[in-house]
C-alpha cells in the first residue's frame, strides 16, 4: 500500500502523511513527532524516551549512593578526628586546674 492511499493509523478519516521507520504504521500529520532527525509515531517516540530514561535513571541511583557512601565515610573521619582530639586535652583541663598553673604560676 502506496502512502498517498493510506488512512492515519489513530485516525481514520485523515489522510497519511508519513510511515513511522519502526513499527511500519501509516500516520496523520497529528500522529508524528520529528526526533533525531527523523519522523516517528507518538508510540515508538515513548518507547524510545522510556528506554534512555532508564538507563540515565540508574546512573543517577548509582551516582547518589556513591556520592551518600563519600559524604558518610567524610563524616565518620571528621568525627573520629575530633574524638581523638578531645581525647589528647589533659585531664587537668577538665578539672580546672590548668587554668591556675598557667595563668597564676603555680
């Protein structure tokens, strides 16, 4: 069937005017979209999009929990440092008795 005689796919009474590449179906000016260059119908344009969304889907997943797992293991590293810290000041610091042996002299 030659295009000049078929009928849109979706729409019966219109007349079609191109051939989508992918699943061989005659369409309505209405019924196709341009993408990559090319002319395709709304069906295989959502075919085609739901598939490079799921590939950029699980990039982003893999690209969050690397960035979560990073910021983690920073946090654990900040905290341990600071524990270490806090565990080197003197006892004496605590008892308030560094404060006269400096200050004072004594």
């Amino acid at each position: 069937m030659d295009l000049h005689q078929s009928q849109c796919l979706n729409h019966a009474t219109r007349e079609a005017v191109a051939r989508c590449p992918d699943c061989q179906q005659f369409y309505c000016r209405e019924c196709i979209a341009e993408h990559d260059d090319r002319v395709i119908c709304a069906a295989c344009l959502r075919k085609l999009l739901r598939a490079g969304s799921t590939k950029s889907y699980s990039l982003a997943l893999v690209s969050r929990v690397t960035t979560f797992c990073a910021s983690m293991a920073t946090a654990w590293i900040l905290f341990y440092c600071i524990g270490k810290i806090l565990l080197s000041i003197p006892v004496d610091f605590h008892d308030g008795t560094l404060w006269q042996t400096t200050f004072l002299g004594e």
